[in-house]
C-alpha cells in the first residue's frame, strides 16, 4: 500500500530523543506561554474511570501553532499486563487532517521538565546555583538536565532512600553534564545549603518530604509531584514560607492536589500570592518577584506543553527523516 500526501506519521520514542534538544523546547515553551491563552484552548484534564480502567485525555490549541491535538492515556490494571501507554495526536491547521501519532511516554517527561527549566528561568535570579534533588528517577533526571540548560549548577545534592541509588545518580549527573555532584543522607542535607530544590519524587505514605524551614533564603522550589488529591510532596510550610507560587493549571493546583488542600485544610493563605505561568512569561509578575524572596513552582501538567513539545519533536523528526509514514488515510467527513 502507498502512502498518500495526507497519510499520519508515527514518531517513536527512539526518534524523540534523537532530535530532543532541551533549550529548543524550554524557548518554545516560553514562546508558547507568552502568547495569548483562550480560555478554552487548553482544558483541564479530563479522566474516565470505570472500575480498575482509566483513560486520561489532555487537549490543546496552542495560538499560533501549526498543530493542535491531544495526549491520551489509559490503563487496564486489572489485566494481566498492566501498565500506561501514551500517544499524542497532533492535527494540522492547514489541512484540519491528522498528521502525526507520537509515542508520548518520553514526550511527557521531557515536557515537564522543559516547562519547569522555562518557570525557573524567569523566577529565579541569573546566577551560578547548587541544585538539591529530591528523588532519583526519570523526572528527577530530566529536571536536573533540563534546569543546567537555563543555569550554571556549581554542585547537586541528591537524596533519595537508597544509597545506590542516589550513587548512581550523582556518578551520572557528573558525567553527563561536568557538575561535581553527590548523594547525601538526608533531604535536609541535600536542600539546607542549595539555591535551588527540586522535589520529584512523592513520599510512598503520602507525607512530605520538604519543609519550609530547610530553605535558605531567596530559594527557589521546583515540585512536580503531588498531582491529584491523594498525592502529598511537600509541607505546608513551603507553601507558607513561599512569597509567590507560580503553577502551570492554575485552578488544578490549587484546588486538586494534595499539597495545596492540606495547606487550605491548616488555614495558609496562598490565593494571593499564586499565578499562572502565563502570568509569569508575560512579564506580569517582574514587580512580584522583585520583593519575592522565596520562590516556588509548582505543576501537575498541561496539554499544552504536550503539544508544544510533541510539535517541535515532530518537525525535528520529519527533517531529521525518522518520522516513519503510516500506509493509512483517513476518511474525511464534510
């Protein structure tokens, strides 16, 4: 079969971190949140559940984008091989037809750790920082690149509960990146004396792992992990000691995780001092921040960023000849 102009492209996670570039998508990113935001170009997540079955939609029109499209994901655990899987769907503006299917596994943590990188570069001073990194796994991982992309690191401190871990960690932050970096006990060894604090990686009993008077002043929290009612990441301390708290879904944030309902639930204050990213690439929070001492972002994630990201992976991919065409068009109704 013979694939006609208008066939779909399938973008493998292989191929998206081939042509990945991470200040190309951290400017894209910034590009994208500095431009007008409908309202209802990018909704809130919405997620089906029916017994052990959940399927996860994010959509997005990014303004001034070729494409457009959704993440989806979904996952059976009641079947006998469990796990997520997660395909972005990008459509062109020019045609209105599908254009690309992109494996979104890799996309999702990429995009995460772009857009924190993008907040971290407008929130914090421009300067040399030591980064401590609360966790060891794939996002901690991204992050770290994805912040020395926008920062000189001097030093990392990582620290999670198992030494070899955290070893391994440090060893591959050292070698990939030039920065001395190690382990240590404890997360308050790793964030009493950084400039910056990545928390990445959720407590498994849902209690926090960062307080608020670990931080030294004019520090600047990136937390990414507590993103739905049950999940906890930090104290409510944090959330008081922050001078202003910049969130990527400004409503979801506040409202549906963990972390922000419990400091609601100990009486903190927070609706005043909390902003959307759009806020804060626009240029409408310079006069905030110049009295801010401490600094936090916080995201569960946007369709937005997934299609930005995705949308730049796959014009990279299709130059770069790894898009792979798909023998299929679909029909179109009119």
């Amino acid at each position: 079969m013979t694939t006609s102009a208008f066939a779909p492209v399938f973008v493998s996670s292989e191929a998206a971190r081939a042509v990945f570039v991470w200040e190309d998508a951290i400017r894209a990113l910034q590009t994208a949140y500095a431009r007008p935001i409908p309202p209802k170009s990018t909704p809130p997540r919405t997620v089906a559940v029916a017994g052990k079955t959940w399927l996860r939609t994010l959509p997005a029109v990014p303004v001034g984008s070729r494409y457009y499209g959704a993440k989806v994901m979904g996952m059976a655990m009641g079947s006998s091989t469990p796990g997520v899987e997660y395909v972005i769907v990008l459509f062109d503006q020019e045609t209105s037809r599908i254009a690309a299917f992109i494996d979104g596994n890799l996309v999702t943590g990429f995009r995460t750790a772009a857009t924190s990188a993008a907040a971290l570069d407008r929130l914090a001073p421009a300067r040399a920082a030591r980064l401590a990194v609360l966790g060891s796994g794939l996002e901690a991982a991204m992050h770290t690149r994805a912040i020395a992309a926008v920062r000189e690191l001097t030093e990392v401190f990582v620290f999670s509960p198992t030494p070899e871990r955290r070893a391994a960690f440090a060893e591959a932050v050292t070698r990939d990146l030039g920065v001395p970096a190690r382990g240590v006990a404890s997360a308050q060894e790793a964030v009493e004396a950084s400039d910056f604090v990545l928390a990445a990686a959720r407590s498994r009993d849902e209690q926090p792992i960062l307080f608020g008077d670990w931080l030294k002043p004019g520090a600047t929290v990136v937390s990414i992990g507590s993103t739905i009612p049950e999940q906890r990441e930090i104290d409510v301390s944090v959330v008081a000691r922050s001078d202003i708290i910049v969130c990527d879904m400004l409503d979801e944030v506040l409202e549906e995780t963990g972390d922000m309902l419990a400091a609601h639930k100990a009486g903190i204050a927070f609706n005043d001092k909390s902003f959307s990213l759009a806020n804060l690439m626009t240029g409408a929070l310079d006069e905030h921040l110049k009295d801010a001492r401490t600094r936090m972002y916080k995201s569960v994630g946007g369709g937005l960023q997934d299609i930005v990201v995705a949308e730049l992976i796959l014009k990279k991919a299709i130059e770069a000849g790894l898009a792979t065409a798909l023998p299929m068009e679909f029909e179109t109704k009119r």
